[in-house]
C-alpha cells in the first residue's frame, strides 16, 4: 500500500499540493486549447478521514480541519475549499480528493487525463472510481515508465500543447527518490518540453535538499519554481515538517500569485518557526 497516500491524506503536504494543482489547473483552462494532465502516482483517488488509517495519524486535524476552521480569504485557498465541499456533497461529509478526483474536477470536457497507480489494490480502486469517465485513462503501471510511454500526449488525431505533469512519489527511498524523479523529469522535459512538470516533495531538514535544488535549476525547462510550506522549523530529520512544489514552465506571474497564498497557509497551519519560500531557481526569460 501506498503508505503516504492513505494514511496522510488532508495533511498540511495534501494542502499544499492541492492548492498548487488547482491553480495550475485553472491557468491551464483559462484558454480555449485542449490540455492533458498526467498524474504519476495517482493513489486511490479519494479518502474516507474517518478510516482507521487516517484516525491513526490524525494529520488532518492539523491540515484541512484546520484550514477549513481558519477558513483564509485568499482565492486559491478558497478554490480549494470549495473543492473539497464539492467532493463532500457528492461522496460524504469525511470524503476527501486525491489528485486524480482534483484534476477531473477542475479540467474541462475537452481534455483528457491519464492516472498511474502501481499498488494493484490501490488501482482496482482508482479504475472504479473513474469507470464512466471516458476522457480519464487509469493505468495500473509504474508512473516514471508513464513519461515514456505517454508523452508527448495525444489523442485520436489531437496532439496535445499544452497541460500538466504532476508527480507524487511516496519517497519510500528517502534522499535517493530525489535523483529519480529528477531524470524522470528530464526524460519528461526531452518528450514534451512546453509541458508544465511539478514534482511534490517532503522537507525533513531544509539543508540536505541543497543538491536537489541545484540539479533542478540546471533542468532544460524554460523555467523553475520553488515554492515550499514549513509548519514548524525543519530542525528534525524524524518527522516532515514541510513540503514542497518544484514547478517547471510555470504559468505567467505564478509566483506572484502563490506568494501570498503560502504565507496564508503557513499562518492557518504553521506552528512557532513556520516559514515559506517562493523562488526562481531558473527565471522565466
């Protein structure tokens, strides 16, 4: 089982991506063209807060409870918020959206997504979820080997230009999760360089994502984006104590509009110590 999918659903990290996806989502829709969005490591789709796995951790009381208690006035937060009423009315008042359930939601009819989940359990799950979605295709494959074989994205006789590649590994390989999901973003950037890639990741200690940062500026995208959320100080190696998004080819002014959408998430859910960072590695030209 995917470990940090099902058991840390609605945690301060889930807010954090979520809130970047429907942004770039809605970047993405806010012109005519059809787009493609892939999600490598979709998960199950959706989450029950209520379950035994959730209720074991209890991230959620610190991450979506919180933040729908806190409730902040800023448009991206609000759109997420009301994302997750949407999802509640139609599945339950514990119900809670994976990035697939986020991603058909906030696309359009004309565009087509592809979910990949590894986990048979986890895909049998996802498939049923999705099984009268035709403009949805859920693969029980491996994510990464998704960017070869379904990139550059068409369908039928549409060549897609424009869309999103999220990537969302569990980092079950700690520090060496990075290296590989920094070639499966160059194999990405090579077969579909006008793409947007974002690659979600966990900040234990700050200073040991040194090298990832300084590979992920020399990436052959147009730009790169850092944008990371610590709730409390990133002093401990034993716990996550934030996360971030690296965004390749992002939107127009992306960051200018995601700066004052994390400093509301980091008063909503940070403790003493918390922090944000919104920086180019690479500036757009």
């Amino acid at each position: 089982m995917n470990y940090r999918h099902s058991f840390h659903a609605g945690n301060h990290a889930d807010v954090l991506k979520h809130v970047v996806v429907l942004a770039l989502c809605d970047a993405l829709t806010a012109k005519p063209a059809p787009c493609f969005a892939l999600d490598t490591h979709a998960g199950r789709g959706l989450y029950r807060l209520e379950s035994e796995a959730a209720q074991k951790t209890g991230e959620a009381f610190d991450g979506i409870a919180r933040l729908q208690a806190e409730a902040p006035r800023h448009p991206a937060i609000q759109r997420y918020l009301a994302t997750i009423r949407a999802c509640r009315s139609q599945h339950g008042s514990d119900a809670y959206p994976g990035s697939p359930w986020l991603l058909a939601h906030a696309l359009r009819e004309q565009d087509r997504i592809a979910a990949c989940e590894l986990q048979p359990e986890e895909a049998a799950v996802l498939k049923g979820h999705f099984s009268r979605e035709p403009r949805i295709s859920v693969h029980p494959s491996d994510g990464y080997a998704a960017l070869k074989a379904l990139l550059p994205p068409k369908h039928g006789n549409i060549k897609y230009a424009r869309g999103l590649v999220l990537i969302d590994p569990p980092y079950e390989a700690q520090l060496a999760e990075f290296d590989t999901a920094l070639q499966a973003l160059r194999e990405g950037l090579s077969r579909w360089p006008q793409g947007m890639f974002a690659l979600w990741y966990p900040i234990k200690q700050g200073r040991a994502l040194q090298p990832f940062r300084r590979a992920a500026a020399q990436l052959p995208a147009k730009s790169a984006l850092l944008l990371e959320l610590l709730v409390r100080p990133d002093d401990s190696p034993l716990r996550m104590n934030g996360s971030g998004m690296l965004i390749l080819n992002a939107p127009w002014q992306f960051d200018s509009q995601m700066r004052p959408a994390l400093e509301a998430l980091c008063t909503a859910l940070g403790e003493a110590g918390a922090s944000t960072r919104v920086d180019w590695l690479k500036a757009p030209v």
